[in-house]
C-alpha cells in the first residue's frame, strides 16, 4: 500500500521522470536544475506540469517542484502568489510531535 500523500495526485510516470531527474544528475544540484528546467520548458500541459511538480514534492524536492510550479502557473496563466497558495493547499499538514 502506498502511504505518499501525493501519490493521488500524479501518475507513476511523473515520478518516474523525477526520479531520472536525480538519476541522471548523480547528486550535482545545479545539473538536476538545469534537467527540470530543460523538462519545464517542453511540457505544454498546465495538469502535467502540476502532477510534475506534485511528483517532485512528494520526494522532497523542493526546488525541483518550485521550477514545475512556476511552469504550471506560466500555462495556466497566474503569478506567482497564487501558485504559493497553490503549493500550500496540496501539501500535507504538519504532524505534532
């Protein structure tokens, strides 16, 4: 069973892309940046932008997502104030320890 919160939210693919994001940038940071933003800049469809950036997030990759984010908002049209709110309201709520 898989326990990701994201995971209803993309598809296998989409984590599949960023996992050979992270693959093929073997731990270089700025490569992997450079990786997403090559990718960003082909994608044509704001849902698959988002599912991209939903896949990013859901692995922890902040900075990845945020460059999908910002693609996403670019299609749809909206700056970047909405798509922050955006991010806010699919991520999970912080557990208390």
């Amino acid at each position: 069973m898989n326990t990701n919160y994201y995971s209803n939210y993309f598809e296998a693919k989409d984590a599949m892309r960023i996992a050979d994001i992270v693959r093929k940038s073997n731990g270089v940071a700025e490569k992997a940046l450079q990786l997403t933003g090559n990718m960003a800049k082909a994608i044509t469809k704001s849902d698959k932008a988002l599912r991209r950036a939903r896949a990013a997030e859901d692995v922890n990759l902040h900075e990845l997502a945020a460059i999908f984010f910002a693609r996403y908002a670019e299609l749809i049209g909206v700056g970047s104030v909405e798509v922050r709110r955006m991010r806010r309201s699919v991520r999970p709520a912080r557990r208390a320890a």
